[in-house]
C-alpha cells in the first residue's frame, strides 16, 4: 500500500502539476484550488485534500468539499483515498465525482445512502480548442441573443432547474429544493458564470460555466425548454458564451454529457469538440 496523507501548503507545485497531467478530467479540482489553494473550511471552494504517494511522486489525489461532495483524480487507489479522505474530514460524503473508471471503483466503498441515489450513468468527457470552433448559424445571423442571467430571470429559470434536477440529476419531485436551488443560480448570476439565450425576446435555453480557470471553462447545466428542444439554441448558447471567453484569453474548453443523449453529443460535436474520456458522478438527491 503506497501512504496517503493530508496535503498541505507545501504539497501545492506537485499538486498542480499533477493535475495539470489530468487536466482535461481535474476542472472541479483545479478550479477550487485556483480560488481557495488547499485551505479547508465552510466557505465555497474549501476542501480536504489527501494524496498518495510513490515515493516522493504524488499519483493519486482526493479531495472532500465544503458542500459534501469528494472529487478524484486517482488513477491508482481510488477506492482507498476516497475512504481515506471521507474519514479525514468527518463530513457527509453526498456525492463522488471523477473519471468514471475511479467513481465506480469507490462509491461501494464510501458511505452512501444508495436508496437516495440520483442517476448513476457514465458521461463522456469532451474538450476543445476554441481556435477550432464553429459558430451555428443562427448565431451568426443574429436571429438569437445571449447575454448574463439576471436576478429578474430567476423565477424562469428556477422552474427550469427542477425540470434539470429531475431528468438530467434522476432526483424525484419531492427531493428538488426551490429555495436551494434559487440561491444556488443567484449565486452564478452574482459571480457571472450563467447566461441565457433570447430568442424574440422570450427565454429559450441557459448555460453555465461549472469550473472556471484563466486558460479553460469547463460548461455545464445546459438547458433548452421542452417546448423549444430541437431549434439549436443549446448549441448556439454554448457557441456565443465560447466565443465570448475565448476573446478575453481561455484557450480551452471541456465538458461532459451524458453517454446516452446522443443530440447533446452531436450538439457539441458540431460546435467542434472531441471526445477525449468518460466522466460522471453518483449524487444523493438533496432531501
């Protein structure tokens, strides 16, 4: 067994550049080191952080969140740095999220509530150079505009939320949190990593930035209403917020989309990302 231990300070070059290794699957990780370092705590972006090591060579790292959930990078041990960390922290572990391989091989070793299980599917990771991407045309035309989220969007985008929560998430009805998702997207709106599309002047889809970094957005929470679907306002959305980042200096993007929904894939195939890995998380829902 190769020791696993609590990182600290003095841990954070070998920590970046091992996830720098894993960048396409270490967004969360990266993004919530680049915004709090390796400090644990109740703030957002706080977590405990446990490596294991090779020698003096980090190869595995996991980390458990301020907001329950652990996230891995461990290619090597990832069942026993997942237990490791939960029981460091003394937190309740509500979710694990990672390469696929690395969630499956940890989450029967982790103590979770398996009758609160939301959807437990293998997502495909993508990534993107946004020197290469494609703009839809209705973009291009003008038909359609995106811009930031606003508090005065939030009743709209609330009832949105729920619909996401119970079809993308597979929570049940009674388990999705109104008032927790409200201050969840007023927090996005407040830290401008949430847009809309309009479409003649009616909300049509929304986007976000999960994970943010100076170089890479990794997107997430895309959502077309159901009365819309099928009119490429997603891909339009996911374009317009692109274009926008890439202009102020990211030079790459990365996101995942379920294994089964193959418009999403074609979506963002059509915009120009490639598939580069499988990705995905187990949930309690948020009773």
């Amino acid at each position: 067994m190769m020791p696993i231990r609590r990182l600290g300070s003095a841990d954070r070059p070998q920590v970046d550049l091992f996830l720098k290794s894993h960048r396409a699957s270490s967004m969360f990780l990266r993004t919530n080191i680049h915004h709090a370092g390796l400090q644990d705590g109740a703030e957002r972006y706080h977590g405990l952080y446990m490596g294991a090591f090779d020698g003096d060579r980090l190869t595995d790292i996991a980390a458990h969140f301020w907001n329950g959930h652990i996230i891995l990078q461990a290619p090597t041990l990832s069942s026993e740095i997942a237990v490791a960390v939960a029981q460091e922290s003394g937190r309740s572990v509500i979710g694990i999220l990672g390469p696929w391989a690395q969630v499956k091989a940890a989450e029967h070793h982790v103590d979770l509530d398996r009758n609160r299980l939301g959807k437990v599917v293998p997502e495909y990771l993508y990534t993107l150079n946004l020197e290469a991407l494609e703009f839809p045309k209705a973009l291009s035309r003008g038909d359609v505009h995106h811009r930031f989220a606003t508090v005065l969007d939030l009743p709209i985008l609330v009832a949105w939320r729920r619909v996401y929560d119970r079809i993308t998430m597979g929570f049940p009805d009674h388990a999705i949190d109104d008032v927790r998702n409200r201050d969840m997207l007023a927090g996005m709106i407040e830290e401008q990593c949430l847009w809309v599309l309009e479409h003649k002047g009616a909300l049509v889809a929304v986007s976000a930035f999960s994970a943010a970094l100076p170089d890479t957005v990794q997107v997430g929470g895309v959502f077309t209403d159901d009365s819309q679907r099928g009119q490429g306002y997603a891909r339009s959305l996911v374009a317009g917020t692109l274009r926008d980042a890439h202009r102020s200096g990211v030079a790459d993007a990365i996101l995942f989309t379920e294994a089964d929904n193959f418009p999403a894939q074609r979506a963002y195939e059509s915009l120009g990302f490639v598939r580069a890995g499988d990705y995905g998380m187990v949930a309690l829902d948020p009773a």
